[in-house]
C-alpha cells in the first residue's frame, strides 16, 4: 500500500496517474496548498522541501518527495513504464527530464505570470511566452514519427501531459501543434488517466481542446 500526499496540481496528477497506471493500492491523503497544509509539521517529515506530490510505501517504509523521483520509484517497483536498461531507459528519463527542468519550471511561470497577474510583467510575459511555445515545438516535433515519446507509453509521457492538460492556462491552442494534440486526446482517452487526474478531489473533467 502507497501513501500518497497529493493536490491537484500537475505535479500532484503525475504521481496519481501513475498509481492508477500500474495498478498499485494507495491511499490518498489531501494537501490543500492553497490553505498551506504542505507546511504543517507532519507533512515536512515526509516531504521536507515542503512541496506534493509524496509518498511512502508502507512496504518497506519507504519515503520520497519530488515528482519525477516518485516516477522512477514506482515505476521501478512495478518493473513497468520505464524499461529496465540500456539506451530505451535512458531515452525515458532524458525526456522525464526535460519536463524537470524546462517544461515544467516553464509552463508555472506561465501560470503565475500570465494566467494569474497577466499585465503585471510585460517583459516576464513575453519572454515565458515564446519559451513556452518553443517547448510545445520541441514536443509536436519529437511526436511527428513516434506515438509517445519513448517510443514505448512511459513515465515520461505520464510526466509530461498533465502540464499540457493545462494549455488553456498557457495561451496555446494545441491545433497549431498536430502531434502533441493526438498525442494528449489519445492519452486523455485512458482510464488511469481519466482516474488519476480526478485525484485528490474531482474539480471536473480533463480539458480538451
């Protein structure tokens, strides 16, 4: 059984949809950010850089924060979504990290700067901007040849879309970006999908384009 700590943020669905994905009993255990609950001291036991997605994995008893970690966790664990060795491995965690440290870094300061105080930084704006359509680019290429983008369905497909669940937030209309837009609605259309994005609570259905 996996606890999990968790909101409805795009960091928080990574670890839920992978839940769901590989099957794994879990317990979820709401952290409200908007009332700081990833403050309160017990939580900062488990994720001492006070941010969600955590768990613990009452099997061994287990402890991890940080989203993509908890990815390759689990996803070791189960022995699936990320192949075991070689280049395919690593192909997989080369594009895990690209949401780490480009998309994901990225796409939340779209969120503050443009969805939430647009007007503010005009030159924050501009600059986040065009770094984020440059990101979805890199996206819609990689997907021209390939379904997913290992090649094979991934933790790294699971990391990616739900940051792109939130093009609205980002100004961009996935028609001008073929590939990513089969790629997101054929995601869209999974069950664990449909079940992990729902995760804390349900604040409604998945946004299609």
């Amino acid at each position: 059984m996996i606890d999990l700590y968790t909101w409805t943020t795009p960091n928080g669905r990574k670890a839920s949809i992978a839940l769901e994905e590989l099957k794994l009993p879990y317990t979820v255990h709401p952290v409200d950010i908007g009332k700081d609950q990833q403050f309160a001291p017990e939580f900062l036991q488990i994720s001492p850089n006070n941010k969600i997605p955590a768990i613990v994995d009452r099997e061994n008893g287990f402890t991890l924060m940080e989203s993509g970690a908890i990815l390759v966790y689990l996803a070791d664990k189960t022995g699936q979504l990320l192949p075991t060795s070689g280049l395919a491995r690593y192909r997989t965690i080369e594009w895990l990290m690209w949401q780490m440290s480009g998309a994901g870094p990225t796409f939340g300061q779209i969120h503050a700067y443009v969805k939430f105080n647009k007007g503010k930084a005009p030159f924050a704006e501009e600059r986040l901007m065009k770094e984020t359509r440059r990101l979805y680019s890199v996206l819609d290429r990689r997907l021209s040849d390939r379904q997913f983008v290992a090649d094979e369905y991934s933790i790294a497909d699971i990391a990616i879309w739900p940051w792109v669940s939130r093009f609205e937030w980002h100004s961009i209309d996935l028609h001008e970006y073929p590939n990513v837009l089969r790629w997101y609605t054929a995601i869209a259309q999974r069950p664990a999908v449909k079940a992990g994005y729902k995760v804390p609570v349900d604040v409604g259905d998945i946004p299609m384009p």
